[in-house]
C-alpha cells in the first residue's frame, strides 16, 4: 500500500457525505477484516492499526501494526466480542515489523492465521501461526512459510477439500520486486521493477497448501486477470490491474477473484472456472472509500453474503481505519451489485 500519490479524482474525502455502515469495533483502529463462519459465529481477523512514530512514507512504513486481535459476531447485527490479543510481532522469530492484512483458516478442527511481515532484511514474507480454537492463542512456526514473499495472504477452501493460498501486493508490497521467485533489488522506488505500461500488470500469486496447512504443496504460480476480450490487464491499467488485497469465493460454481486496484481505490473482481483462473475482469464490487486503502472480504452466512471492508471513518486519518460490513448481492447474471460506502 502507499499513501501519498493519491488519485485525487479517486479518493472519498468529501465528509459531508453520510456513511453508508457503521464501523464495527469503536474502541481501537482496525482494518484488512478477514471474515469466515467458524463453529456458527462470524469470526473476524484485521489487521490492528496503531498511531505511528514512525514517519510516513511511499513504502507505507508508517502502517506499523505490531500485534493482531480477533473478534466474533452470533449474526449480522452483532453484537461484536472482542477476544483480545492472538499474536505479537514479538512472539514471532522472524518477524521485525508490520503485520499487515491476515487470513485464517480451519482444517480438522485446528485453526491457522496466515500472516505478513517483515523480517531482518525488511523484506515481507508470510508466516503461519496455529491454534485449537479460533479465537487463538495462535503459536507461530519459527521461519516463514518457506517459498512466500509479499503480503496479503488469503485462504479460499475448495468444496473438495483442498486449500489454496494467495498472496500479493505492489509497491509497499514490494512483489514488484521478485521476478522468478527471486528477490532483485530492482532501484529504490516502490514502483522501480513495474512492468512498462502496455506489458501485462503483475500477477497476484497462488499455491495449493500441504497437508498440514504449514508449507506450500507446489511452486507458486501467476493469478492472470484477462479483460473480457481476452487479453491479458495491462500494467498502466490502473483502474482495472491488480495491486493487493487478493480474496476469493465461489458462489454458484464460479470462482470469483477480487482484490484492490490500489492508487484508484476500488475492490474489483474476475470470475474464472477453477481456483487457478484466468479470471476475466466483470467490474466493481466496493467503489472507493475514505481513506487511500481499500481492503475487503467476502463471506456467506446463513444463506446471506457479505462483504467486509475498512474506511477512515473514526479518525480521518489513513492509517487509523475502522472495519464494517455490507449485505453483499449476486445478480441472477452473475455479477456482483456494486456497494457505496457513502449514501448516494
Ligand atoms: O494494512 C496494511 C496494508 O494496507 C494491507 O496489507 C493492504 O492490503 C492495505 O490495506
């Protein structure tokens, strides 16, 4: 993520305007919800944003979260318990700093939160830390999952069983800066190492996970976002390419891909046949919101979809967001009715 170089036509500021949900929690600065059904309650994992000494800058240093919290809902209306802290950056031997966006996943009654961080060498790689309850205490593994890099985990849990892992984020994300598994110091510059703007944009990432849920069961492989002719998004696509914030769900047989599209603000999304995609390009889920992030989930409950998201509602502030939910609707055609954080 970054936060200066705002597409300015892009970003919500106009605070006269009336938010369209209220914030979840109130009591502390969340973001990034990850949200699944666990044991019949709504459990939700965000990122914890805290005010920051640190200053602020392109590679988005000033997102300087240190621990993450979990929090659960019986239904819809709430109410949200809070079930404290699950994971401190100092409980983890290879992390150093900035635990970004999380996911959690279930298997055989066992719980994993998959998480970024950056290690010694400032560089994000993603870690897993396991539980028996979803609610935690999560107990990390002592290296990162070994072949990962970047951030933005995120789970999808096939209807045969399998696990899939997904990850990916540019400039602050730094993937722009791996090329064939390997990290090139490609200049100093988040965007230094972006494809040439008719080339096509960088891939998200994917990996089925082992058995045991700790490492990844093959080599990583492109997520390809096509435009609806075919054709591979562009990297100067900025309204359509991805950035970061990978998430996926299947609804009626379709494998839907959805992500932000970063310095235009959007959570967009493709549909594909497999896990694997391609996915091709059909629009907009969630328009921008306040704030320069954008970061989502989806999940259903009791036959009813919802999508999780994050503004800057509470403070105002980029760094200091606040987690929401939205009734979310698939149209009898497929796609998804685009959502307004704003009332229009
Ligand atoms: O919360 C830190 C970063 O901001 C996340 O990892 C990105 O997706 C963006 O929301």
């Amino acid at each position: 993520c970054k936060e200066s170089g705002k597409n300015e036509e892009h970003v919500v500021e106009d605070t006269d305007n009336k938010f369209s949900h209220p914030p979840l929690v109130t009591d502390r600065y969340t973001a990034d919800p990850s949200a699944h059904v666990f044991e019949g309650k709504i459990y939700i994992y965000p990122s914890h944003d805290l005010p920051s000494e640190v200053p602020q800058d392109d590679w988005g240093s000033h997102f300087d979260m240190q621990d993450y919290r979990v929090y659960s809902m019986e239904g819809p209306d709430g109410p949200v318990t809070d079930h404290g802290r699950i994971l401190h950056v100092d409980d983890i031997p290879w992390a150093k700093r900035q635990l970004w966006a999380p996911d959690a996943a279930e298997k055989n009654g066992k719980y994993y939160l998959y998480f970024p961080a950056k290690d010694e060498q400032d560089l994000f790689k993603i870690g897993v830390a396991v539980a028996d309850r979803p609610e935690g205490p999560f107990v990390p593994q002592p290296e990162p999952i070994a072949g990962t890099y970047s951030i933005d985990p995120a789970v999808f849990t096939d209807d045969n069983g399998e696990y899939y892992l997904y990850w990916g984020g540019i400039w602050g994300g730094q993937l722009q800066k791996w090329k064939d598994e390997t990290y090139t110091s490609v200049g100093d510059q988040p965007t230094d190492g972006e494809p040439d703007p008719e080339q096509p944009a960088l891939a998200p990432k994917i990996a089925r996970l082992s058995e045991d849920m700790l490492s990844l069961a093959e080599t990583p492989k492109d997520v390809i976002l096509l435009n609806n002719d075919g054709s591979a998004i562009k990297a100067g696509d900025h309204d359509k390419r991805f950035f970061e914030a990978a998430w996926v769900h299947k609804h009626n047989g379709t494998y839907y891909f959805s992500y932000s599209t970063g310095d235009t603000h959007y959570i967009a999304y493709g549909t594909g046949d497999n896990p694997y995609g391609p996915f091709t390009y059909q629009g907009v889920i969630l328009n921008p919101v306040q704030g320069w992030t954008n970061h989502h989930s989806i999940t259903e409950f009791e036959g009813q979809w919802y999508l999780f998201y994050h503004d800057t509602e509470l403070s105002g502030e980029t760094h200091l967001r606040n987690i929401k939910m939205a009734p979310l609707e698939h149209l009898p055609d497929g796609t998804i009715k685009t959502i307004d954080s704003m009332q229009q």
